[in-house]
C-alpha cells in the first residue's frame, strides 16, 4: 500500500474515532439529549423500559464505545461492524426529525441527503475499520 494512502487512512480512521466519541458525549448534554429524544418516533415510544431519554443515552454509549473501538486494533473490525448496524438502527429518528422539519429546525437534515450522507458514513466507517495500515 502506498504510504499517502496508508497514512490517509489513518487519518480517516482517527477523524471519524473522534466523531463518533464527540457526537456520543454530546448525547450526554441535558439540551442536546431532550431533543434528540423527541427525535425517537412515536412507534418506538412505546416502551417503559427503552424510555426516548435512556434510548438516546444508550445511543450515545454505543457512539463512544464504537469511536473508542476504532482506535483500538484488536477492536477496530468489530467496531465497525458494529457502528455499521448503529448507523442503520438510528437512521428512523432521523427520517423522522427529516419529516418534521417545522419541530425540529436545522437538524432536521431534509431525507434524501440525510440517506447518502449516511450510507456514505458506512462506506468509511467499514472501509477504515477493514483496512490494515502496515506500521
């Protein structure tokens, strides 16, 4: 592998790490976690258990855990795998929020860029946490 194209995924892999662990902690933000718990559809409401507020702080252990797995090489292919599937499981709320852009404003990414941009992420997410870079 040519060394750009090594270190160039390095540098993916620790960028999207980072995103991951940045927008988990973020979960945590009283603010940020009320409104991404209205994000929750209604049809996932219904639960006394898997409360929009305790689903959101799940998401956002998973989103640290999966960006803290993409650091580590024992865990990196598990982790993207991993943040594979997460990708897919939350994309709902965020169809939602895309349908309900008069409630929920400028995170209401409109549904169809909102998709490519997604699919787009787990394209990276899984090439970067395939990928092995010679050390």
């Amino acid at each position: 592998m040519p060394p750009a194209l090594a270190s160039a995924i390095v540098v993916v892999r620790v960028l999207i790490a980072l995103l991951f662990i940045g927008m988990g902690i973020v979960h945590f933000i009283p603010a940020v976690t009320h409104g991404m718990a209205a994000m929750i559809p209604p049809r996932l409401r219904r639960s006394r258990v898997a409360t929009p507020l305790r689903l959101v702080w799940f998401t956002g252990i998973c989103e640290i855990a999966g960006g803290v797995g993409m650091l580590i090489p024992a865990t990196r292919f598990a982790a993207a795998l991993a943040l594979s599937v997460f990708l897919v499981a939350v994309f709902p709320a965020n169809a939602y929020a895309a349908e309900h852009r008069d409630r929920f404003g400028r995170v209401a990414i409109p549904f169809w860029p909102r998709l490519i941009a997604q699919l787009a992420l787990i394209v990276l997410v899984v090439v970067v946490g395939v990928t092995s870079v010679p050390a």
